[in-house]
C-alpha cells in the first residue's frame, strides 16, 4: 500500500504534517532537539533507539512511550479515528512509527509482554512496510 490509498475498510491513510524539529536532529543531538520541540516524534524515537542501543532499557521504553503518546496526539489532529494506515512512506509519519517500534521492543526487554504485542500488532496494522523497514 502506497501513501495516499485507503486500506481495505476504505479508511483514508493518515498523514503527519511535517515535523519542524526533523531539520534540526539532521545535525544535532536529539535531548537538545527533545527540550527544544518536545512534541516531535522523533526525537523521542532517537532518544528511544539510542537508549536501546546503549541496553538503557527503561530510558528508553520512558523517550518511546513519550514520543508515542505525542504521536497519538498528532494522529488525532490529524483526522485518525483509532484504525487506518499510517504509511512509512509519509516521512513525517516515520518518527510514530519509530517511536511505536522503540517501545514495543523497550516492553519487551523489560517483560511487559503484553504491551509488546499490543504495539507490535498496532505497527503492522498502521504500516506493513513500515513495520518491515523497522525489523517487525
């Protein structure tokens, strides 16, 4: 599925308005970044995968979880009704979809299963290829 089709339920796909802090973590640190633009997605993600890389397990299932939430906001003032695509091929929509990866494999190292599942489901659901690109 490519952006702009709807997914078989005829549900339009969702697409993120451009994320201004994207500019900025091309060269800078992302808690610079994440104090700076602290509703970006991406930046948590970064900060997310960065801990995760670095075995910070809970560090970074607390940046995940936040760029989550703040991605869930962006969704909703976007028009997304709680199902629909999310497509990876928007970038704006990749720093979700990060941060929705970040935390489902942060839930996972910390033995919060459940919500492992949960959000690796969601990440599939949202975006296939997304889902792909990020190794689910």
């Amino acid at each position: 599925m490519s952006a702009g089709t709807s997914d078989l339920l005829g549900i339009p796909p969702t697409e993120l308005p451009e994320d201004p802090a994207a500019r900025g973590l091309e060269e800078g640190d992302p808690r610079t970044v994440a104090a700076a633009y602290p509703t970006s997605c991406l930046a948590w993600a970064m900060l997310a995968e960065d801990a995760l890389h670095e075995d910070e397990d809970v560090a970074a299932y607390a940046y995940a979880r936040t760029g989550y939430h703040r991605g869930l906001d962006q969704l909703r003032r976007a028009g997304w009704r709680g199902q629909g695509p999310v497509p990876w091929e928007h970038e704006p929509n990749r720093g979700f979809l990060r941060a929705l990866a970040a935390l489902a494999t942060a839930a996972g190292r910390i033995g919060e299963t459940e919500e492992q599942h949960r959000c690796t489901e969601f990440l599939r659901a949202s975006s296939a290829s997304g889902a792909r690109e990020l190794g689910f």
